[in-house]
C-alpha cells in the first residue's frame, strides 16, 4: 500500500485541484496537508505532526511545497476566530489581510528579512533531516526559488509577497546569496547536496504557460479583471508531466485522467469568470469531473490541530 | 578528531563553567552553541545553522539541551538592542525583562501555550530527525523535564517560566503535559519512547537531587536588589556531578576528564564563598582571565558567541 503526504500552502490546497490532488490518483491513500497562507515554519511543524499521528514510513512518498519567508506563522484556538484555521498566519505580514495584525510596533521589533529569510533555511534545513531519517521518497519544491526571496513571483496586488529591499538593481538569480552573502553557507547543504530532491518551482513552471493563467473579474471594480497566480489546473498538469512524471513513474492514463479533468475545470472557468466565488462554489460541486478522476480527494478538509 | 556540540541556553552557556565547558576537554574540537535566554524553536534552528556551517558528521558529538517553552524566539540586528545577542529572546515572554516587548494584547492575540508546548515538541522532533540523518553521536537532555511544562521548575516568579496550565496542585505530577493537553500526547512515543537511549536526565531534575550545592548571592545586577537569591542554574559542581551520572558511562569518560572537572568545579566554589555578598564581582572575577591556572587552558570557556 503507498501513501502520498502533501504539505504546503494554497499551492498545495486551494479551490480548485492542484497537483497534490491530481497526484493522489496514483496513490491508494492521499493526504493533504496543505492549507492556505501558511509559512515555512508552520510547513515543517505539520509534518512532524502528520508524523505523529500517521508514522511516516520508508514506503510512503512526501512532498513538501514551501512558501515565502515573509509569513509569521502563529496558532491560536481562540484569537481571530474570523480565520477559520487555527494556524492563523494568511501569507504575508505586509498583505491586506494583516494590516491589522502587524502595526509599525511589531514590525520594527520582530520583523528583519534576512534573519525570516534565516529561519526559512533552518526550517528546509530540519526538514530535510527528519525526512531523511525517515527513510521515505521525498521531494521538495516551492512557489518561487526560495533564493530569490520572492523576486520571482508574480505581481498580486496587496499580497505583500515580494522582498522588501527596494533597490531595483539586483541580479536574476539567487538575489537571497547577493544580498545576504553570509547566508550561503546554506547553498550547499540545501541545494547542492540535495540537487536531486528539488523539483522546479511552480510559479516558474506556471511563467511558463502564462496563458493558462485563471483571469476574473473583479466584482468590486467595475471593468476590473485580475489574475489568480495560483497555478491553474492546465499549469498543475504542465508541472505534474515536466517535474514528476519520470520521477515518479506516472502511468500516463494517470496524466490523461489529470488533463481531462483540467481541461474540464478550464472551460468552467471561461463560463463563470464573471465571478471568482460562483466559479469555486459551483466546482466544489465536482460538475463535469470526469469518471477518470473519480478516486481524486477533492476538495480536502485541513488535516491536523 | 572528534568534534563536540553544545546546543542550549544559559544551562550550557553561562557566566560560570557548565557541562559542556567542562565536557570539552574530552574533544578535539568543541563548540559552544548555547545562548542566554533561548527558547527551542531558537535551538533547533541554530543547530540547523550549525550544521550548515560546519556539516556535521558521523564522527560528532551532538548534545542538545532544551529549554522553556514559553519564549518566543526572535531575531533582529537592531531592535531592543539592549540585549547583548541578535537572538532577543531573552528567557520567557512573562518574565521581568520581557514586559514592555509583550503587553496584553500581544499576548492575547499571539500567545496560546498549547501551541507553544506544540511548537517545543514539533521543533525537538525535527531536530531528532536531522541528527539522526547525521548518523552522530547524539543526546539530549532539558532543564526541567519538557512534559512538566515547568512544573518542575524551582521559580522565580520573575523568571515567568511556570505556564499559565500548572496550577499549584499540580507541582509533582508527572507528564502533566499529556494530562493538561492529551491531544498532544502522541508526540511521547516519537520523541521519548523511541529515543530513550538518547534522552538524560533534565538538568535541572538533577541539580534538585544536590541542592546543597546551589549559589545564593545578592544579585545586585538587578537594580535594588539585597537580598541572597538562590540561582537555579546547577553550579559548576551540580554540572560535574551530571556529567558523572548521565555521561560518564555513555561516553566512556577517562577519570581524568572528571578529577578535572571536579578540580574546577572547588576552585569556582572556593571563590564564590568569598565573593557571594555581589553576583556582579563573582562573575567579574571569574572572567578575569588569571582566575584560571595555565593547566586548565584546555577548558574553553568562556567561549565565543557562535552563529548569526
């Protein structure tokens, strides 16, 4: 019997299936520990969690997607019980959603980039440690090149996920190394070392097929449109085949199945752009899914405390 | 060559020689990872950051000693830059020193101690898993025992390290953790169980056993301050006598690593019977750099400030 444990953020578990999802048909159980907004702490503490009440073995597969290093991830039962999970981090400390949270106070005490971009590593860092003591097949990969502190995520209005150095001078690539030299001596620990373990990101993979992008109107601005930069299921799919698939040695009606079903979902999309929620709540409903996909887990409900 | 990390607080790293100083002079090599007033999220991550910087390997000694879980780790190069580390956690977010940082509704809106004890088993689980990885000699040990959820603790009540869960009738009872919050009882079996070889006694459980030898001093670095204080960090005595009966064995221990360690541990108790009327000319006197003869060099200590 094999098991598929996913972890990461709405990258991972949104309102529409993503590749954990589309995955999971290859697997006889599914797991998804995703849950959107979370940072790279909550990531890693949610897979020693899982750990505990599913015992990780050499034979299960585990996939870790990691975000941004600009979350603050804290858990509360009671505070803010307008977040309906108890991790109640919700992306960014300079996004819209948490203006209210993070006043100037807080951020001139807690908040220093390099040292969050610090706490990123370390937590990648003890991760990889606990999986390879695990023994199991494991992956990792992420929404931009954690090394490019954000620099190479789309723009998303007031999603604050961009590093806050303002000099627009800086290298394509690795600007994390450029900027905060004394942090490479993570590269080869994390990267080199492990060159096989990383998948490519999937925001750049979504670049890519920017034309699969999901646009909406924006309900809230008359002639307003926007665009989701979550990867549409046509870019999971593009990802699923150029990253995994000889990885994983996908069976193609697997594939088939996972593009059926997106190509399904696209053209939902195109009827119901007019409005992003009517869109979701209609998928939820699983309208159109074909009868390949049947076993796909979808949508999920959040795993763990 | 065998090389030897020091992962803690200020039960490793301290204003007076502790285990691991004492320790080291088994090793070729040793590093002193211990920080003042650093909660476990901040130990795990630095020894992550240790093992980055000097990749870690089958041949190492890694200890690791846990502290508190009700400090919230942070790190800053410029904020409260009071305090002496980049690392400003500065012992529990209820003790004295911590009041201004956290006011009410920091921590209503950010303090959970379920969560906190959460994060401390999380963190110390990771940590297991990455130095198992290693394939090294590993141990960890804690001040109190992590399950009492400071229970265990002989307090202060400025030092804020007794949760808000204990109540005082619960001061004795074992594994109070699992009884307070049994959701998070599944955690036992990963971390302790399974690693129980691994595991020493909590320091500060041992230093109860030889409370004798505890230092009471004025401690007249807190301003007004008169009265003798007891303070609850085990003296270098309390430390070697930990080191005999949870590593000696373990580590295979040549006598003399002890005789000297003993040897340090009357020369520091000598001169705090003389100077026990101010904390501050204790400590100053030890820093000296004659305090110490030229035999015990091989002590690294005081050490320097590792990590970011």
């Amino acid at each position: 019997m094999r098991r598929f444990f996913a972890f990461g953020c709405s990258y991972t578990s949104y309102s529409w299936p993503m590749w954990a999802n589309m995955l999971s048909i290859e697997y006889d159980e599914f797991y998804n520990w995703g849950l959107a907004g979370l940072g790279n702490r909550a990531i890693a503490e949610r897979i020693v969690e899982a750990h505990q009440r599913h015992n990780f073995t050499k034979d299960d597969l585990i996939i870790v997607q990691w975000s941004s290093h600009l979350r603050n991830d804290w858990f509360h039962e009671y505070s803010l019980p307008e977040r309906r999970s108890k991790w109640k981090t919700a992306g960014s400390i300079f996004n819209y959603l948490n203006q209210s949270v993070y006043d100037q106070k807080w951020v001139d005490t807690f908040f220093y980039e390099p040292a969050f971009l610090m706490h990123t590593l370390n937590n990648i860092g003890l991760t990889q440690g606990f999986l390879e003591s695990i023994g199991c097949e494991w992956y990792m990969t992420s929404i931009g090149d954690i090394r490019n502190m954000g620099d190479d995520f789309r723009e998303a209005a007031g999603s604050g996920e961009k590093h806050i150095y303002d000099d627009r001078v800086m290298p394509e690539v690795e600007l994390a190394w450029d900027r905060l030299p004394s942090l490479k001596i993570y590269e080869q620990k994390i990267w080199k070392d492990r060159a096989d373990r990383w998948l490519t990101p999937l925001e750049l993979v979504a670049k890519k097929h920017l034309d699969l992008t999901f646009e909406f109107d924006d309900t809230e601005v008359p002639g307003g449109k926007f665009f989701d930069i979550h990867p549409s299921p046509l870019q999971s799919v593009c990802w699923l085949e150029e990253e995994l698939k000889d990885k994983l040695n996908i069976k193609d009606t697997t594939i088939t199945a996972a593009k059926e079903l997106a190509t399904n979902i696209h053209a939902l999309q195109q009827n119901m752009k007019f409005n992003k929620i009517t869109f979701e709540l209609t998928l939820a409903k699983r309208i159109d899914f074909p009868s390949s996909v049947k076993n796909m887990v979808w949508p999920t409900w959040p795993n763990g405390f | 060559m065998k090389r030897f990390f020091a992962f803690g607080c200020s039960y490793t790293n301290y204003a007076w020689p502790t285990w691991a100083n004492l320790l080291s002079t088994n090793y070729d090599e040793f590093y002193n990872w211990g920080l003042a007033g650093l909660g476990n999220r901040a130990i795990a991550e630095r020894v992550a950051e240790a093992n980055a910087k000097h990749r870690f390997t089958k041949d190492d000694l890694i200890i690791v000693q846990w502290s508190s879980h009700l400090r919230n780790d942070w790190w800053h190069k410029y904020s409260a830059s009071d305090r002496p580390y980049t690392w400003k956690t500065s012992g529990s977010i209820f003790n004295y020193i911590n009041e201004k940082i956290y006011d009410d509704k920091w921590v209503q809106l950010f303090f959970y101690e379920p969560a906190y004890f959460m994060h401390t088993l999380n963190h110390i689980s990771l940590t297991q898993g990455l130095l198992k990885s290693i394939g090294c000699e590993w141990y960890m040990s804690s001040m109190g025992d992590i399950r009492n959820l400071g229970a265990d603790l002989r307090n202060h009540a400025d030092y804020g390290e007794l949760g808000h869960i204990p109540t005082p009738f619960d001061v004795g009872v074992d594994m109070l953790a699992w009884k307070k919050i049994p959701e998070l009882a599944v955690y036992n079996e990963t971390i302790w169980e399974n690693n129980a070889a691994h595991w020493l006694m909590p320091m500060e459980t041992h230093a109860q056993l030889h409370k004798e030898h505890t230092y009471k001093y004025v401690d007249d670095t807190i301003r007004g301050s008169k009265q003798f204080v007891d303070d609850f960090h085990p003296t270098p005595r309390q430390h070697t006598l930990w080191i005999e009966s949870q590593l000696a064995d373990r580590l295979c221990l040549p006598k003399e690593v002890l005789d000297f360690s003993y040897e340090i541990a009357d020369r520091v108790d000598n001169h705090f019977d003389k100077f026990k009327f101010s904390k501050m000319q204790f400590t100053e006197k030890l820093f000296n750099s004659e305090f110490f003869e030229k035999k015990h060099e091989k002590m690294q200590w005081p050490t320097i400030l590792m990590g970011f």
